[in-house]
C-alpha cells in the first residue's frame, strides 16, 4: 500500500473506534475527537464517508419539524 493508503485506513479505523463508542453523534463531536488524535477535520469527514459507504454508519437528518414548539 502506499503511505496515503496506510493513513487512510488508520484513520478509518480510528474512526471506527469512534464510532463503536458512540451510536448517535453530531459531525462536529466526531470532529472535535478527530483532532485531539491529531487529525485533520476535513479527514473526518472523509473517514466518515469511508463508513457511509461501507454501510456501517447512517446519516440521520433532523426534520424542519423536529423544533421545539414555543
């Protein structure tokens, strides 16, 4: 593999320890967690979509009606 290969799976697969933690999570907890390991924001997201398409995250969207009623 090369060395950007070998980065994206240990990024993938600190992602996935994550992700096992935590079964609901917005993307800037995620974020924020990312970076402590020293990661780059914008790799999260990209590890993310990693998980999106190997079907083991769902993206879960807050409907317009989901505000709380004054």
């Amino acid at each position: 593999m090369s060395g950007q290969a070998d980065q994206f799976e240990r990024d993938a697969l600190n992602a996935a320890d994550f992700i096992s933690q935590h079964q609901v999570f917005r993307l800037e907890e995620f974020e924020t967690a990312y970076r402590r390991l020293g990661r780059k924001p914008s790799s999260a997201r990209a590890a993310l979509a990693y998980h999106v398409n190997r079907g083991r995250l769902w993206l879960v969207k807050r409907s317009s009606g989901a505000a709380a009623a004054t």
